[in-house]
C-alpha cells in the first residue's frame, strides 16, 4: 500500500498531467491570463455587508494596480515573444491583457458615474475599447499598460504626499503608568481623568495634556512643531500630548482627558484633512466633460474626413490622460503635508486653496500679534526697596493665589533666579489683591486702591508715568510701608514685525488689526507694526463686520485664538486659529490651525499654499494643452494608436511628477 502523502498527491497529478500533454504552449499561456482576469475580478476584500472595509481599500489599491502593471506588461511581453512564431497567438494574449484592466477600468468607471463623477476614465476605456473592436490589440494593450501605470505612480504619488501625516497617526499612545494607591498601573489612555499623576518614561510619547512636575523634562516636539532639538519643559510648565520624553523619566498631572487633549485633536483633524476633496478637484473633473466632448468630436471628425477609422482609434488613444487629472490633488495634497511638517494643518484642499488666494489678513492682537500672556516689564521701587526685593515679595506671596497676574509675577521671579519663600496666614479678596506674611514680614498685593487701603500707605500711582497707566500695574507693600510697582504688558511677539513683512512678500496686500482690547493700546501696537488699519474695541459681533467689510479687497484671511475670535473666524474666507493657546472653539471655527506658538510658520503655509495652487493648474493646464495637441496629430495621421499611447502617457507621467514638486 502506498503512503498517504502520495495517495493524496495522485489524483492531482492525475488530472493535471493529461492536461499538460495535450495542451500547447501558446493555449497554456491564454489559460494562465485568463484565470488571472478570473483571480482579479473575485479577490477584494468586503465586509458582511458586502462593502470594501477602509483600512482594506488602500492595500486593495496597491495590490490592484501592481497585479493590472503585470498582468499588462506580461501580456504585452509574452505576445510580442509568440509574434515570432506567427500572428495567430500573439492579438489573443494582447486582447486578453487589455480585457482585463478594460474590466477593472469598466468597474471603476461605473462606480463613479454612480456617485455622479465624470472623469477621463472613460476615455481611457473608449480607447482600449476601440482598439480591440477595430482590430488593433497591441495598441489596447500598451494604453493598458499606461493605465495601470498611471494607477501605480499615483498610489505612490498620494502615499509620499501624506506621508508626514499619516506618521501622526502611528504615535497614539494606547496605554499608560499611573500612579495609584498600590503603585504604579498601566492603565488603557481612556481612563485617564485630569488630576491622575502619570509616569512618562523616557522614549514614551505624552498620552494627554498636563503639567510636568518634579525636575521638568526634556521633550521632542518635532511631531507637533517641526522643531528638531529637544525642548526643555520646566517644573510646572505645560506639556502637550503628541511630544516625546528624550530625557530622563518625569511626572506628568494630567489637565485633560485624552479625548480633549491637543493631540487627540489634530488626529481629528488629519483625519477631516485626508478625507476631504478640494473644489480645485472637482473643477478638474468638470475639465474632463469639456476634454471628453472635444476628444470625441476629434476622434469623429477624423474618422469621417478621412474614412479611416485606426484615426479615430490614434485621437482616443492619445486623448487618455488617465493620471492627468490626478496631478492636482497630487500637488494640493503635497502641499497640505508640506504645511504639516512646519506645524500649520490645513483640514483640507480647499483651505489650501484659499490659503494661497488671500489678498487681506485681519488679525487680532492678543495670543496673535502678542503673547496673550502678562509679562513683567518694569518695577517702579521706593528707596530703601530694591526691585528684587518687591518682585521676590510679591511672588512669594501670590503663590498661594491662583491668578494670571500672580502666575506672571511668579514666572518672573523664577526667570531672574530669586528665591520664593513660604507664605503664611494669606487671605485674598478675587479679582482685587491678596494679603499675607512671608518670612515674618505683612505683604500687600493688588490694585493700587485695595493695597493703599489694607496697607495705610501712600498713593502707588504717583511712582508709574502717564505712558504705564494704559498697562497693567500690581501695587505692592511691605510691613505698611508702599515698596514699589509692578508694570505687566502683553508684548508682541519678538517676530511679529517681520512675520508681517513675509506676508506681504506672499502676496498679502492689506494688514488689519482688530481687537476687543482698549483702542488706545490696540492703536499703539497697530502703529509700531505698521499696519493699515487698526481697529479696538471691538466686541464679537463688530470683529465679524469688519471682516465682512474687507472682503472688498479679494479673499479675506482672519487670524485669532480666544472664542470671541470664532464668529470671525468662521465668517472670512479663511480662518486661521493660533491653536496652541487658543480655544477649542476657534480651531473648530478657523479652516487653518497653527499648532505652534508662532507666527513665523503662517507665512510659510501661506508661500507654500501659493506655490501648491500654482503648481496644480500649470500641470493642468500644460497637459490638457499637449494632449489636444497630440490628438490632432493623431487626427491628421501623423501619430499611430501605438505611438500615441506612449506619447500620452509620457506626458502624463511628466505632469504627475511636475505636481510633486510641491513636496519640495
């Protein structure tokens, strides 16, 4: 008896060696592609419901378009070998070869004309189509080939275009430690709950906001900010989820859930950027319905004229740009990463459209042009007091107050290296001063009027010139005596002004400043950075006027982070939120987010949203040019069907990387 592993081999060798003796090579081939076109057409992946799952439709794509290049280049290869033994095999393997991406093509044409798409597919499918009705099999099989090719460059195109921003979704943290009553526990991200003290070890990625505690830690921001050395992060700085901890491990309390933390929310929005179409692409597909009108009354034209109906075949073959239209949402998508990589996120093409047609920016003042934050800019002292002295008092005492001002005086001291000392028996009134004891000595801190009148001293005023009364001023008294006052002022940004002026190379005209600050320090700061306007004063509802009012001038660009800005960004052709202090609802208003506190990357986004747009309708409009030309080339019998698929899909390989210089 024989074994069981050749009992069961037998029955295949049986049926398939009677198969192989009386088949031929060149009918073995022909059986091969067709069970290839058999293999194609069933094998996609789909859920119960029979639709195609998301994370299987890009690697079906790939799959696809690699298997349709070989299929293609096989059919085109092997034909042209059994051409050499006679005609008689040689059009079957090249019809076969183009029947199978026709098919593939067919499906993909008719799903979009359900979804109501227009697009050169067709005309790529008439061609092929036409060449196998009219007899000419190797120049269906080449268009084929250059279809399917074109299908591979632009998966390749778009997986490089977006490659900086699907590297995002890679860093979501799942897991973290957390430091509980028995000690530390990995705990899944979503049970995370403000105030839960975490455990971030080196090389981890931040799961949520918080504060750093302990030493401070060292933090690689590069995903959030393009900025490539480590960022110190001082004992209770904040510390934004998406970072990574570099130096050695630190505790983190956390502010926010991980749902409402900064990273979460630039998923959400990569993932609506990704999602998204242009109009810029949709007025390309609308091209396609004028070029496919046109190519067919070429194509006919020539047939008529000349009775020769291979001339009707040469325009349609040559009419088949098939990655053509693809090579504006190449460009607009390159440009979308490109902006990523620099911390501007566009949610999606037509906001980088927009983007680089802006003629006005209408911009507020404070967390835009200034920090949004008080800082120290003088103290005014009275003898024997030195200004160390009243700022370390100060400070010290208003660490047990939960102000902004005391949260600026405090980051003051520790900036100039003094010293805090405890404070003891304090008692604060909100909104007017705090009173208290540090190291023995009565400290008074507040408004010139609570301090004078907890104190006994005399009037602070008359220390501060008329130019500091329009900033703020902290008072302060030591044992009944008037030490000295504090002058705070949000300060424009260190680049503002030259931020302005790289606007205005980009093509920007016109500079607004809106503010609901007071008029006379929104003017101050209007005239120092040159702007052309400057408004104050203004409550929500007026910052949305004024927007509206400079439309006028072309596309308007409205620049703000508080929630008062969020009707104005919402109302301008583009809003841009200053989303790294920023409110969530002026990032959920603005089409544009700049992740970084800084102005210096809008400038840049703006330049490259420029250079995008550019960069699509030269593409555009310098293939569809040469593709009219070769047609009536064709038309006029100078370009043969064979000739004219090579020549076309140069071109559209010469325009598909001309929209990835975008990336550059």
């Amino acid at each position: 008896m024989e074994p069981s592993g050749k009992a069961q081999s037998a029955p295949g060798a049986a049926v398939f060696i009677p198969i192989l003796e009386k088949t031929t090579l060149p009918e073995l081939i022909l059986r091969k592609v067709g069970a290839a076109v058999c293999g194609l057409i069933q094998w996609h992946p789909v859920d119960r419901e029979g639709n195609v799952p998301q994370a299987s439709e890009g690697i079906w794509q790939r799959r696809s378009s690699i298997i349709l290049v070989g299929i293609a280049a096989g059919g085109l290869v092997i034909g042209l070998v059994l051409s050499w033994q006679g005609p008689r095999y040689a059009p079957l393997v090249w019809s076969a070869a183009t029947l199978t991406i026709l098919i593939s093509l067919s499906i993909q044409v008719f799903g979009a004309l359900r979804r109501g798409d227009v697009g050169l597919d067709i005309v790529a499918a008439l061609s092929m189509s036409a060449a196998i009705v009219f007899g000419e099999p190797l120049a269906g099989n080449v268009v084929g080939l250059m279809y399917a090719g074109g299908q591979l460059l632009e998966a390749f195109a778009e997986g490089r275009a977006r490659r900086e921003m699907t590297a995002l979704m890679g860093r979501i943290s799942h897991f973290a430690m957390r430091h509980g009553t028995c000690g530390l526990e990995e705990i899944a991200i979503s049970r995370i709950q403000p105030g839960d003290r975490l455990l971030i070890r080196q090389g981890e990625v931040l799961p949520v906001d918080g504060i750093a505690s302990g030493e401070g830690a060292a933090l690689d921001m590069a995903a959030l900010t393009g900025e490539p050395l480590p960022q110190p992060t001082p004992s209770g700085a904040e510390a934004l989820s998406g970072s990574t901890c570099v130096g050695a491990p630190f505790d983190l309390v956390a502010s926010r859930t991980a749902a409402e933390s900064t990273y979460a929310g630039i998923i959400r929005l990569v993932e609506a950027a990704q999602a998204s179409k242009a109009p810029m692409v949709r007025m390309a597909d609308r091209f396609a319905v004028g070029f496919l009108v046109l190519t067919l009354i070429i194509a006919g034209g020539a047939w008529y004229f000349s009775e020769d109906p291979i001339r009707a075949l040469a325009v349609l073959v040559v009419a088949t740009p098939c990655p053509l239209i693809l090579a504006v949402p190449v460009a607009i998508i390159s440009g979308m990463s490109k902006a990523a990589g620099i911390g501007v996120l566009v949610k999606n093409g037509g906001m980088l459209e927009m983007l680089g047609r802006v003629q006005t920016a209408v911009l507020d003042k404070t967390g835009t042009l200034t920090h949004g934050q008080a800082a120290v800019i003088d103290i005014r002292t009275v003898s024997p007091f030195t200004a160390e002295a009243v700022l370390g008092a100060a400070a010290s005492l208003d660490q047990a107050s939960g102000h902004v001002v005391a949260a600026a005086l405090i980051r003051a001291a520790t900036e100039s290296g003094l010293s805090l000392s405890k404070p003891e028996g304090v008692r604060e009134v909100p909104g007017t001063g705090i009173e208290g004891y540090v190291e023995g000595r009565r400290i008074v801190v507040g408004g010139s009027g609570f301090v004078q009148r907890m104190s006994g001293c005399e009037d602070p005023h008359d220390l501060i010139t008329p130019e500091m009364r329009a900033s703020m001023t902290v008072a302060v008294a030591i044992d009944g005596a008037l030490a000295g006052m504090i002058v705070l002022k949000d300060q424009v940004r260190a680049d503002a002004m030259s931020v302005l002026a790289d606007l205005r190379t980009s093509g920007i005209r016109r500079l607004v400043l809106a503010s609901g600050d007071r008029a006379e320090i929104a003017h101050v700061v209007g005239q120092a950075l040159g702007m052309d306007a400057v408004l104050g004063d203004l409550t929500p509802e007026a910052k949305v006027d004024a927007v509206r009012r400079e439309t006028g001038n072309g596309p308007v660009m409205m620049v703000g982070d508080g929630v008062n800005d969020a009707p104005a960004l919402a109302a301008a052709d583009i809003g841009v939120a200053m989303g790294a202090r920023g409110t969530a609802s002026s990032s959920e208003a603005a089409g544009v987010v700049v992740l970084v506190d800084e102005l210096a990357p809008l400038a840049k986004a703006i330049a490259i949203a420029r250079r995008s747009r550019r960069i699509a309708l030269q593409s555009v409009s310098v293939g569809l040019t040469l593709s009219v030309g070769a047609m009536v080339a064709a038309a006029f019998g100078y370009l043969q069907p064979v000739e004219g698929a090579i020549l076309q899909e140069a071109i559209d390989v010469a325009v598909i990387l001309n929209a990835l210089r975008a990336l550059r």
